[in-house]
C-alpha cells in the first residue's frame, strides 16, 4: 500500500568558504559531511532518510569574513548566487539549505531556485518560523551588536515582529579582526567541547531567563550558527531551573523545513517569485 | 555514519465519527487507513516512512452534524478530547494528527499532549503555516457562510490577520439539514471522482482568480476537508491560465508539519501550554 | 412625553455549578439572586431597574472544576450551551449574563442567541470593553499561571492587543487539587470579608504599581470572578497613593453591558453570526 | 432588595447653536427637550429612567456653520468648552452627552470634566464602540468629502482602524454656502419625514450594500448627526433584501453609553486625563 | 547651467504670544528675528539662504498660559488659525512653520494653506519625521505629565506609534501657576545659558540612557520648544559616554522639512485637505 | 546677521553603469551633470545652491541589465558598496544620492557611511518618506511584474506597510532581454520627450484613478527611475480631471532630503548603523 518514495536530496551549502589566507580557522565553517552531523544535536535523526551532501559555500570576499555587519551579508549573499545558480539547475537537488546565521542571500536564491522548482530554506527563517509553531514569542539569542541588528533585519524582512520578542546581545563575537583580544564564540564552542565551563553558557541562561521574565519569551532561537551549540546545554539548564521552554538552532530547523516541503511537493509561489519574464502579470499588488 | 533513527509514529483522528443513525453517507469521513492514502495527492509520499495508523474521531454529538456552526465547532472540539487524551498518554504515538477542516479542540489538545511531549497538529493551522513560506498572503476557498466564519476566527486564533489576503466562499455547503436541496460539497467531490466535471471547480477557479488579481493572494489553502479534493485539479487548472500559484489542502499539511515537528523533537512550549500545576510561574504576560 | 418603557429583564448564568460530590465549597460560583447583589460594589445600583434572575449554570464535568485551564474552559463553555439554547429560546429574556472570569461559551452563546435577537454578555469582554472607554491600555490583574493564558487567549479573541499593556500574576490561584497545599484566592476573600489584612490584596497593590510605572497601564480589570472582591479596595488603595485609576470587575461590566445594548435594540451583526442556513451569503471575506 | 438608585442626570449639549443671523434653518439643531426625543428612534426608550435636559450649545462662530471643515470642527470644539466647564462644575450633572456627528472638543472635554467625575460621551466615538460589540468591522455612512475626512481622523483618534471597513461617502452634503444649490441632507431629511423617497436612502442602502459586499463591514454607524434619520429605514431596508445588519446612529449610542458608565461609576482614568497639576506623575509613557 | 532659482520665503509663527499682564516672562516665546537665530543649535545655518520673518503669534488666552493641558492646546491652536489664513492669502510666503512643541492647530493649518499651496510644517511632526529617517525608534524627551499626554497624542496622530520608543518625562514642567514652587524648564534653561550645571540636563542624560537601553530608542527628540536648548548638549554628553545617538529639535527639524517641502514643490495632496467644496469627491474612504 | 554657511556639497552616484558592450542605449542612464539636470522637473532648483556632481555608478556586472529581479538588485547593490567607500571616505561630500528606483544597496551604503557622517539618500525611500507628509496613503505606479515585488519589498523594508495603498502595475517594462518585443519604458520615455503621445501615460492615468477610486490613495511614487519623467504630465493630467494629488518622482525627493538632513547636520543613528566594532552595546534590542 506505501508508495515507494524517492528519498529526499539534498544539498547543504555553506555561508561562505574561508578564504585560503584567512589566518583564522573557524571551526563552524569546516562544513563537511563530516563535521556536519555533530552540529547540531537532531541532524542525524534528520538527515538520516536523506540523501545528502555538504558544498562548503563560495570563497569569503578578501577582508569580509566572518560577516557581521550589512555590508558583509550583502556580499556573502551575493557570492553565494553562482553556486546556487548552478546547484539548482543541476537535476540533483530537491532541496538547498543554506547554511549560516544570517541567512545571506536567501530571497534571491529562492528566485532563481523556483525556476527548477527546488525548494531553498534557510537557518533564521527556518528557525522563526518553527518557534512560530512551539509558542507565541520567541527570543533571538546572538553574538554581539551588530550581528542583532542583521537578526532584526531579518525580524523584519520575514514579518517576524508580532512573535519576536527580543533579541538578546551575548555580547561573544565572532573572531573578526575588530574583536581582537576580546573572548569570543569560536572559543567557547572549544571550551564546551572540551568539557568545561563556558561562560558564555552562563550569559546564555541569565539572558533567556530575562527574556522570559520581562519580554515575554516561551521560545529561543539562535542568531549566529557559531553559537548553535548551545541549543541543547541550554535548553537542559532552562529545565533544570524549572522553565520548560524549547530551544532551537537553524542547522536542524533548515533541514526539517526542506524535508517539509519537499514532502508537499511545493517550493515557492510563482506569484511571489515570478519567473523572468513572468507568464502573467497582475494588474495591481497590495503592500 | 547514518543514525538508525526510528521511524515516526503517528495517528490521525477524525474530527468526528459520523453518527450510527447519521443517514447521510459523507465520504470524506470515512477516516480509515484504507481510504485516508487516497485522500489527498501528497499523503503516500508523506505517509511512506511514517508507522501511522487512523482513529475515527469521537462519535458526532446527535443533532451537530455535519458541523459548520461555531457551536458545533466547539462541540465537536470537546468531544475530540477524551480520545486525544487517551491516545496521547498511551505512549504509542510521537504525534498526533487532528483531521478536518476547522480544527475543533486543537488549543486544548496541544495542553494536553505537551504533557506526554506528543505533537499535535491539526488541518487549518498546517496549512496557514506551510502557505506563509511560500507568499505573502494566503486566501482560503471554503464552502460555506458560516464555514467562512470559523475560517476567520481560525485566522485570528493564529495570528494571520497579515498573511491571509481573503476567504472566499464557494457556496457548495456541507450535506446538513439546513442545506437541504442544495448542491453539496459531498456531490461535487463525486462527480469530480467519477470524472464528470464540477461546478464546484469552475466556481474554485474563478474565485482563485478573483483572489489574485484583487486581494492581493498569492497561495490558496482549503477550508473544509470536504473540499480537498480540489487541491491537485485547481493548481493545474490555475497553472493551466498562467498562474504559477501553490494550493494547499489540509491533511498533507498536517501530516507534514507532525513530521517537521518530530524530527526536530519539540512539539510546544510548556511556557504557552504549562503543566496543571506548572513548574514555576511568571510574573507578568504580554498580550 | 416619556415613553413608558418596560424594564429589561435579565438572566445572569453561572460559570458552572459546583458539583454535589464537590467536597470544595466554593463561595463565589453560590450565584442566586441573595449573593449576587453582595459580589460586586455596583450590582445593587445596576440591577435595580432590572427584572432579574440567577441561574446557577451547567454542573461541572467531574474532574474539571474548578477551571483554569484551557480544556476546562473548554468543557464549561459546551456544558453551558444547552442552559443558553434553552434560555434565549424561551422568550423570558433580553438578555442573557455569562457570569465567570473566563467567559467560557461566549461566541457560541451569542451565535445561538442572536436567532432568538437576545442580548449575550461576558465578564471578561465587558471588562476590555468597558476599560477601552476610560483609558489607552488596561491591566488584567489575574489569580495564575494557567488563568492567566486563558485572559492571553481572550484578549488576542476580542481584538485588544493594543488596548492591553499586561496581564500580571498575582498567584492566588483557586483552590483546585492541582493547587493543594497553597494559600488560594477563595481563602483570601474570605479574609477580606471578615476584615482581616489580605495578602493578596498587597500584592495586587504591587503589582498594579508596577503595571502603571513599567507596563502603561492606566486601568485595570479583573481575570477571575473569584477575584472581583478586589475592586473597590484596590482602587482605594491606588487612590491613597496618589494613582488616580479606575478598576473594574467582570459581574458589574456585563450586566452594564448588557442594559447598554437593550437600551438601544441590537445584540449582535447577523453577518458576525448568521443563522444556519443564513439568509444571504456573501462571497469575501476579509480577515 | 434593591437599592434606590437616584436617576441618572444627564445633560445633552449641542454641538453648536445655530447664529441668530445664520440664514438657514437647520432642524437638527433645534436641539430642544421638545425635539430631541424625535431625533431618534431608541432615545424615548433610553431615555426614559433618566432626568436630563438639553443644552443648546455654544453659539457658532461667525461663517463657520455648519460645520464641516477641519478648522470648523476645531473652532466648533474650543467654543464648546466654556458650556462644558460650566456645567461639569455644576454638581447637577452626572454625564454630558456632547451631540453632534462629528465629536467637537470631545478629549478636552472628558479632560476638564473629568475633574468633577462627570461623565462625557460623544456621538462618533459612542457608535464606534458599542459598533465594535456588533460585529467585526463598521462602515461609516456620511454626508460629504470633507465630513468624511474629518470622521477618518476620529477612527484614527480613537484608534479603531482595524475595526473600520470603510467610509461611504452618500455626498448630500450640509446645507453650507460652499454647497450652494446642490440637494442637501437637511431636505433629504425633511422629505423622508414627509412620507416622501428620500434619494439620500436609496444611495444609503446602495452604499451599504456595497460595504457589506466589497469592504467586509458586518454593521453601520452614521456620520453626521443631520443624516440620523437613517437609521432606523436603512436597517429595515438592508433587512428586507436579506441583509440582517445592524445600523447605529449617535443620539442613542451617546446617551446609552453614558448611562452605562454612569451606572458603573466611572467616567475616565486619571492617568489618561490627569489633573492640573497631576497628584501623582510617571517616568515613561509608552505611545 | 543653474537656474536662478528665488530663495525660500518663509514666516515662522509663534505658538502664542504671551499676554500683556502675563506676569511671567518666558523667553522661549519671545520669538523675533533677533532671538530666533539663537534658539537651536541648526538655525543660523538652515536659515541662511532664506528670506524669512518671526510673527509673534497670536496672544494666549487669559489664563490658558503656558499651555500644557489638551484644552489650553486646542484653545491656542484655534487662536493661531486666523494668523494663518492671513498669512497664507498674503502671497508673502513659500512656507509658515508653526513654532512651539505641541504643534496647536497644525493639522487645520494645513487645510487653509493648500488653499494657496502654501507649506506649513510643524516642530513635532518634524522631528518625529525627521527620526524616522535616522533610526528605527525615537524617544521623546518631555518636560511634564501632561504635556507628556499631548506628545502621546500627537504620535498616535501622525501613526508614528510603531516608531515611537517611548516618551521620558524629565519633569520639569512650564511655569504655570499650577507648578508654582517647583522648579521648571525656564530657570534650567537660563541655568544653562549662564553656563551653570543644569540638573534638567543630568535627568535628561540619565532618561536617555535608560530609553537605549530599556526601551529600544536609537534617537532622540524633544517634546517642548521651551526644552530645546538641550539638543546640543544631550547630544554631546551621550557621545561622551559612548552612545553615537542623534538628538533633534523642532525649529531646525520644521525648518528644514519647510525648505524640503518648497524645493520639492509639494505642500499637501487635495485629497487629504480638500478644498471648501472640493472639486472632485470620492465614493469610499479607507481609514 | 545671517551665517555665511558653505553650501552642500553632494554627489549623486548611478544604480549602475551600463556595460560596455551593453547593446542597449538606456538614455535614462547617462547619469552625466548634463543630462542630470533635465531628468527630473525640480532638479535644477533643488541643485542651484548645491556643489554637486555625478558618478556613473559601478560598472553593471555582465547579464544582469537593467536590473528587475532581486537577483540583479542584490548584484547592483553590492557593486555599488566600493563606490560608496571611496567617496564616502574622501572628505569631499556632505552626502551621497543613490539614483536609481530600487534603492540597491541603501542599507548598506550608509552603514559605511556613518563612519564619515555622510548622509546617503535613495530614491524609493525619499520618495515613500515625502509622500508619507502629504497623505496618508501613497500608491506606487511602477513599471512591471517583477519590478512591482522589488518595490514591495521596499515598502516593507522602510516599514511603510500603513501608508502604502498599493502598487500598481503599468507593464511597460525595462528594455531587458527578457522583455524583448515588448514596448518599453524607454521608448515611452523617448516618445513623449518627442511631443509625441504616450501609450504609458494614458496608463499611468488609468491606474491612477483606480487608485484613489478603490485602493485609498492620495499620493503618488514612482517607482522606476525610468519612468520619472511622468511625474509632471501625470500629475498634470490629473488636475485637468479634477484630482488635485501630487505626484513624486525620485531624483528630486533624494537630493531634497540629503539637503534637509546635511541642513540638520544629522545622517543616521549610530545605533542604527554602529560602528565596526560598536563603541558601545546594547544588552537587548527589540524587534
């Protein structure tokens, strides 16, 4: 009586390749198949019926990477086109998940991904819309100033702002050359890998704590993928002091909202993103 | 490297068993495992990996059936709860799926469940989602006046207002006795299954475009379970006139968003539905 | 030159009525003609003018009394309906009072009533309505956790998000099995009826204090029935502190409501709730 | 058992009086004892428990009259305040129910009367709110291209654009010199009250019907107080056609309004209309 | 290759003069071509390439002065209106800017001015149009309870509420008998000018870092022209502590929209202001 | 008296640089001083007291011109970015205007150039910024299907959703190679400059109606800077019917606005767009 269905292929693209002279070695971009299952604690589960690769991203611009400010996203975005360009056209993919905290260049690549009907998904989106599913509000928990305000952006541009009730600054910053001697995410990924201590778990908590008592928050998302490796410590410590609150992360949340919409068989409205020409034109459109 | 995950557990209940001295005959009732595959375009696919079995819903309250009235919606919702209840508590399901068209005891269920950290999903609320990532706004094609209405406050309940263009309304009611004489829903869903062609469709059609080209919709969901049959014959139809526009029905949403939710293993925020009594409480809500 | 009008004649409807294995004896829901003038400061005043009566509502469904959360409302509003159908059709009243905090079976008691052109008021609706006239944003003070999410739901039903700035705690909760053990708000009121200091009463003092500095209320309403004695004192307590705002209760703001919509001949819109079948049937609707 | 409650007192005060050199005369202003009674269909009834007595209003300034404009409703408030002053302070009134259409000096009014506990009401804002207990959204039926304008900024004033669906604009326009030779609403009014067809309800009801149809409205209240007559032939005309739709006009709305926050016992809050000097002040207001 | 383009004429108009027995002497109002240059930081620099000239305004009612109450706003917007008419039939003007904080009487200046295509451009209304180019959300510095309510309207008016922080009350109020003993925004003012510490400013400086931090401001703008000296150094002291935040002002900020408005040619749309009869109506309105 | 103020100084930078081997000759992009002054009515008054020049914008990346997709806006925006760098950088202006209708790489552009305290224009954001000081509500007349979804984003982009009434499409599309065969916008724009009548204005008039009639618009944008030459025709054709409306066009509401804002000495929130890294930050944002 089952159909025998076609598993799910998939594509995983990084944010953006390091660059070869990048100097830093940033844990969270070595996007292979390797690394990419000890991401984030539900891939396996969620990968394990797909038919997967990892494609490490377009190289970083000179001097842009990590990214953190508008500039950069914009960039990174559009450095990312080609390979989506191609990747989408290729035959091979139901679905691209873009990688990456920001979600740099996930409007146009659903543009051009619509045309051979792929679906694309991406990490803030996939994770707002989720929270969306689990409660009324949730709070972005992020890396540092300018990288909320690119969280905001994105609050913003996915008509987020009814369910988003705040984005918390952990102030731990990406290793960028602006951050210089300041401790920052890449270290404490490290050191909770290692087992010890991370105090930007501890901010981590006092924060969501906050958000819950004076934003109203019942759910959190996490703004930068270098942080994701807090979804389940943290989540663990808000049970353990008595707040039964879902965190999530994008790696998993991108995954499964692919894996959704390819089962339904839809990608995106033609309406939304029209094909260029497009086959009809609407006299009028409502803001 | 694949994790050997287990395949997802699922049950689908009816919104309600047809009475045994019912003396109407409406098919799309007829919840069983044998005929729910049929019932939708999308559901082998879903359904192929997914252990899942089908409950016929509690027994429809004599006199409130077929239900269309925002008393018999309620009705039917309280009756719905023992039996999620039960289910919900037996271990035996990773989720649960609420099937017809206006999701009667959806809330409530969801309180219930998250005790035993079971996902519900439930036929409107999948569909409103699942059409908010593919435009910018939604409209509902449904059957009837009143129909219409639960759709609305359905709308409200889930905070939609901003992504659902309109509802449209067919006029091809449920067989009720206050529709007696009438064309029904049921008799369109026939005719279209024998091959004949179907005002109901025409009709579908012309509010679709209506839809488009002034309010604004950019994606159509289905109001009534009755009608979903209209999902796969109405995309291509409106394809057909040069409209690249999605159309939803409800039980492959819901299934999809189940299967969403437990890959990512949360199915809602004990912050929004807390626990009798809950583990420790907050000061203060925001609306 | 008067016109002799007739005086309106009213039934006030209990929430739910105890069950006779209660073991609880709970004073508010002792709703008869004898109690009622004494449960809220202005209800002499009001029903003076009224031919009116008390109908102790619907037995409580075992196990779900007294109600708090979203399933019991649930419950007690469909256990109402038929109290409401019989009431509204027998042509004794023009208007019908849902007594209770939560308005359990409101909309749907207006549904059946509107048939028979009879007036449906809730205690909580009355309440946002009533504070809606008299400031910009009011504060639900409420009995717990769980309480205080239905108000959530409630405020989202009516439309008045942006009409209210909180709903805050004051965890008092009703003396439920879930709650065995604390200090409940039936005990409270029975404090301040013999004269006795009130704890809950001070907390409603604090936190009303901080809902005017930190949330911008400038009125206040009440979420429980079983907390309306809390009216009149609190706002003489705000009064002694220089905070010159009104305070409301549920029992007074429907039976005002209700006289206000007699007086002037509507109870509600037949395309908000039209009859089955309805008489005319419109093709949009607009969310 | 009852409390002999002292009727309410109540004065209703024109929204001006017409200039002793006006040329024209305006029925609708003859706002006298005599005459107010027959202004509209619900007052008898509403008014019959109630002591109360008419002000005739402050005399209109010199070529603003009647009103229309921006600047004449502004003019038309401030002359207004000095009667309101006057008599709040008088300790004979418990509410002043402001006429006219279009609201004139109705914050500053509640401001200064609120130093007395007196009540204000007004007769758009009367409408709106009892309009938002009917239905979903009203339709505002009104006179003229500017009078319309000025009713859209008192939707906006009184923050229910969400529950506004549109403003009709039936164009029989005040009997002002700017309007000179084109049919007024003064003798659509005085032709209706002949037993003659009106041409002004015939455009009502196509415009209301149009409303129902095109702009979601679901109940109607009317614009100008010179086109109160409506109400009750407009109503009875939508019912005849299958519409059964509520239509409010603001003699009764103002004064059933009154009554009910009279009988409440309270008329604003402090914080939203503090005194001069406030008794108690806040650090932040949230807009 | 430049056109000889004439400079911008504009009149900028007091709020009101004070009376000739006022008492008090508030050099704030003193507004002449002399004193003018040297109230805003901005001035001497926007107005340099214009022709311009100070009327006084129109005098203050007895006893209505200082204004700070929405009755004493709507008495002095009506006494500005005639000075209006005048000067906008005069031919002598490109632009009137309405001086004063509360913008009394703008929104009907604006309807006689289209009459003549003259600009008026008020100090609220032009800063908060003004910050919402510079950031996402202002937050108004005010200088009492009550005129913290005017602002509170004037946002809501102009719908600048989804851009609105928050409004700081820095309480230190106009010197009005109703202040008599406290000291007041004139004598911080004259602090200041002698070059004195000001506590006006310390409070402001203190509000202004907790509207960043708590309230989500990202600029600032002042409420009361009688505050405006503290543009420039509020500014600098935020700097100082390390907040790169913008501080505004209304006579520069109504100034430069005036000379915008002129260059572009633009003053108001006919359909927002229509003339006394308009030349063309329309059927529906949308609120 | 008057300062001797130095005046703007100010560069208007081209969306893009036709590519070499363009093929196409798009007249509107000949961004030169010469032909600057005639491309938009008020131009040379707004300039004639400005020290200004023109830079041809980066080089058009090769397949992607004229831009109508959001792929292309995306690609024009960043390429845009070292242009911006450089001469935001170089000391020589007080403000940057982004020509171009779709505002590419806006955001971005003044992030970089806050560092300098160079204020950047655009034109959308100009244009929907002074249209929202005129009306209420503005329509957007617009080129095309694809180039419609670019302005929505806009719309939703600088948060003008409430004073948006719609766009409207007037389908005489860019000369792209997607639209070859098509009369387009360029050809119009040379038709009418010939004296010759213009199928597109004769449109643009139409849709104008229609917006005022039925979408509540009281203002017009365009939204292509291709077709900015309508605005004076457009506008005047709809007084000669009676519509007395503005109509903006983007060049001179960009340069308008980098005046007032250099006049106000004032270009961006630096908590808006901080600084690399942050002088300071903020523990918390809000969405």
């Amino acid at each position: 009586m089952l159909m025998m269905a076609a598993p799910c292929r998939m594509l995983l693209i990084g944010a953006y390749a390091p660059p070869a002279d990048g100097g830093l070695t940033l844990g969270t971009f070595a996007n292979s198949r390797e690394t990419m299952l000890g991401n984030a604690a539900r891939l396996p589960v969620l990968l394990h019926d797909v038919e997967w690769d990892v494609h490490p991203g377009a190289p970083a611009s000179p001097g842009f990477w990590p990214v953190e400010m508008r500039e950069e996203f914009a960039i990174a975005g559009v450095n990312r086109l080609p390979v989506v360009r191609q990747e989408a056209a290729s035959g091979r993919w139901d679905a691209l998940v873009l990688l990456g905290g920001g979600d740099p260049g996930f409007l146009e690549a659903r543009e051009i991904a619509h045309r051979h009907r792929v679906v694309v998904t991406a990490c803030a989106h996939a994770q707002m819309h989720a929270a969306s599913l689990l409660g009324r509000r949730f709070t972005i928990l992020d890396v540092s100033e300018n990288h909320n305000l690119r969280m905001a952006d994105l609050v913003q541009l996915y008509r987020m702002e009814d369910r988003c009730a705040s984005i918390r600054n952990l102030e731990f910053p990406l290793p960028r050359a602006a951050h210089e001697g300041r401790i920052n995410v890449q270290q404490e990924a490290e050191r909770h890998a290692r087992g010890e201590p991370s105090a930007m778990l501890e901010v981590a908590v006092t924060e969501a704590v906050a958000a819950i008592e004076e934003d109203g928050a019942d759910c959190f998302i996490l703004g930068c993928s270098a942080a994701y490796w807090l979804q389940a410590p943290l989540q663990q410590r808000l049970a353990e002091i008595g707040w039964d609150v879902p965190v999530l992360e994008g790696y998993g949340a991108a995954v499964a909202q692919a894996k959704m919409l390819v089962g339904l068989g839809v990608d995106a409205s033609g309406l939304a993103f029209p094909a260029d020409p497009p086959r009809r034109t609407r006299r009028r459109k409502l803001p």
